[in-house]
C-alpha cells in the first residue's frame, strides 16, 4: 500500500494550475497556439496580435522588452488568460478574496503581476459588481429627485427677456503698449435662459456702479430684460438699490 498524502503539495497545486491553463489556452487560442508552434506570428485578426506571444512549455505568454529586468519571470511574460472563461473568472474571484474584496484597479494589478487577462478591467469590474458581500458593503442610497424646471426656463421668450448675470475674472488686461503695467479686469456674463445665449461685458471693478454701467451697455444692445438673476454679491445688491432710488422717489409724486 502506497502511503498517500491526505494534503496537495506546492508543487503538486502548480502543475494542476499549469494543465489547467494548458488546457484553456487550447480551447480559445487553438489557431494561435498552431501558429505558434510552426514558429511564425498570430494572425492579423488575433486578439493577442499586439502582446507579441509566444510559445514555452505548451504555455502562451506575453512578449516584451522586459528580459533584463531584475523581476520574477512569470512577471516579465505573463501568461495570457481568455476573456469570459469559467477559469479566468475563477482567478479572478479568488484573487478577490485574498486581498480582502479590494477594488478592480488593485485586483487587476495583483492580477497582472501572474498573469494577462483579456480585457482584464472589464472582467475585475463584473467580479466586483456581483460580489455580495462588497455590494453588502457598499449600498447604493436613494438619488434625490430633482424639482420641476423653473418656468422660465421651459416657457419661449425673446432672447434675454430673462437674464441671468455672473461675474468671472479677475483678468489682467494691457493698453497694448510695451511695458505698461497691467491692470485687473472682470468679465460679466449675461446668460439668456430661453436661448442659453450670452453676452459678455468688461468691468473694471467689483463697484456697483460699475455693474450698473455694464448692465446699461447690455439693455442698450440686447433690450430691457424682464427678470434679472443673481447670487447675492455685494456688487448685484447694491446695483438693485441703487436702480430703485428712482422708483422710491417717485411713487409720492404718482400717488
């Protein structure tokens, strides 16, 4: 009676995991592993033209540059592992489980360090994706829905009837003449809300005064605005202030 071990060896789970992907790489890369063997290159239309394979051991590897380096030789010349077979979703999983469910890019480069999956990131991320407890870990709460479109925004209206306005800078702006120091600048930005067109105007400061000018040359070019909006910087709301003196001042002298 031979004495048998009750447990597998390294050497043993090696040679298993060998024939396996053997076996494997004949099923999905017969043609290739024939080219291969006959000494020439995979075909023009072969997923593994651009890895420059080859053969060794009855094992299709990856080619490369990297002969001289100073790293493992599995790491050099990975070996090619088939896009949508049962074992390469297998390594996959397993490799998952070692490195306690970490994400697709870390899977994929532990992954890559043995072996060289086809279309790899796809394959990390469906393992990722079906995994239960990493979907157990990462719920996907409930999105918030968004509230109806204003009514100016969905309604027709001439352009700029409603108007949205913001600033944008500061810039550096120069006369044009050769060592002239130059001087800040802001840019404001009327936005129509039925055309989502815009109109640009340059203002010299953050001042009131200098909004209400720039909002002058808009109406004078583009017609009076019905509504305006705008956050509340202290430039937009001294602007409105100042554009209801007017108002204030003659409501006794209608009344």
């Amino acid at each position: 009676n031979l004495d048998v071990p009750k447990y597998l060896t390294v050497s043993e789970l090696k040679s298993a995991e060998i024939a396996v992907l053997k076996q494997v790489q004949k099923e999905v890369f017969a043609r290739e592993m024939l080219e291969l063997e006959k000494g020439n290159d995979v075909g023009r239309n072969s997923k593994l033209k651009g890895l420059s394979p080859y053969l060794k051991d009855g094992l299709i590897l990856v080619g490369g540059r990297l002969g001289h380096a100073q790293i493992p030789e599995r790491q050099k010349h990975p070996i090619v592992l088939p896009n949508g077979h049962k074992v390469s979703k297998l390594i996959f999983e397993n490799k998952h489980r070692e490195l306690l469910h970490c994400g697709p890019q870390s899977l994929l480069a532990d992954i890559r360090r043995v072996y060289w999956p086809i279309k790899g990131r796809i394959t990390a991320r469906s393992v990722i994706s079906k995994c239960v407890r990493c979907a157990r870990a990462k719920p996907q709460f409930a999105q918030q829905l968004m509230g109806q479109l204003p009514q100016q925004r969905v309604n027709v209206s001439p352009p700029f009837a409603v108007t949205g306005v913001d600033f944008a800078g500061p810039l550096i702006v120069r006369s044009g003449v050769r060592r002239i120091v130059g001087t800040k600048a802001w840019i404001s930005l009327f936005v129509c809300f039925s055309t989502r067109a815009i109109h640009l105007e340059v203002v010299e400061n953050l001042s009131s005064g200098a909004f209400v000018a720039a909002l002058r040359r808009f109406m004078a070019r583009r017609g009076r605005c019905v509504k305006i909006y705008s956050d509340n910087g202290t430039n937009f709301v001294g602007a409105q202030k100042e554009l209801n003196i007017p108002i204030r001042q003659s409501i006794p002298i209608l009344a």
